[in-house]
C-alpha cells in the first residue's frame, strides 16, 4: 500500500481575515437580535401592530399585510416598501430589521475587507471579482436593482 502523501492547508492571510470579519459580524447581529426581539416583545418599544392583534395578519401575503397595516395604523400615502422601515426603526416591530439588515450586510464588508490584501499580493483576478461582489450586493440592498414596483 503505498504511502499517502502529507498534505496540509493553510489560510490565506485574507481568508483569515474575512473569516474573523464574519465570525464578528454575525455574533453582532445574533446578539442584536436578541435585544430587539426583547424590546418588542416585552412591549419596552411601542409595536406599530399590537402584540395581541399580530396574528390576525399571518395569513395574508406581504403584499396584503403591507395594504391592511399601512390602512389600520401607518396612514402613509405609499405602502412602507423598500428601505421605507428604516423610518419606523422607533417601532418595537421595525426595530427588529436593523439587526437583519447588519447580518445582510457582513458578507459586503468581509469582501470590501480583502479588496485590498489581494492587490497587495498581486491577486487581481480575485481583487476585482471580490470588487464585483460589493458592487453587486450594495446595488441589490440598495433597492435600485428592484422590479416589478
């Protein structure tokens, strides 16, 4: 039986880096969502929707749950679509998306992170796809790839 070669795996100092970067980043957000998730339901921040009256809505659709939300309580001239609850972050219920949006947004930062290790050691290849991802992922989040509004 012949002898397996010995082979070993090390990181790359930016895959370290990105890694430590996701590693903090979610540990943020996660506990983000405990404390939001908290103020909402122990009623320390005011809920657009009423605790008590939350259920009645998970049947509908988004769509539909947007219409009867804004009609019942918001009063908006426009449905809250978009980055529209970034308004309503004073809200119990809203609040809740921060730390969503953060946990979105990691993966954004870690590839902006390596950009420039990756120049640094002469990677370009990776460096622009890398450039390409934040280009992407920022204009998806943004809203500005949107469709069908």
């Amino acid at each position: 039986m012949a002898k397996q070669p010995n082979i070993t795996a090390s990181a790359t100092e930016e895959q370290v880096l990105y890694a430590n970067l996701l590693n903090k980043g979610m540990g943020v957000g996660l506990v983000l969502l405990f404390v939001t998730f908290g103020l909402y339901v122990f009623g320390i921040l005011e809920p657009v929707i009423p605790l008590d009256e939350i259920a009645s809505y998970w049947r509908q659709n988004a769509h539909d749950y947007l219409v009867q939300m804004n009609k019942d309580y918001l009063h908006w001239d426009h449905l809250p679509l978009g980055w529209a609850w970034a308004m309503l972050l004073t809200k119990g219920d809203f609040l809740n998306f921060l730390p969503i949006a953060i946990l979105s947004g990691v993966t954004i930062m870690c590839y902006g992170a390596i950009v420039p290790g990756l120049f640094r050691r002469g990677d370009k290849a990776y460096a622009i796809m890398a450039i390409a991802e934040v280009v992407i992922l920022s204009a998806a989040a943004s809203g500005f790839l949107a469709v069908g509004h």
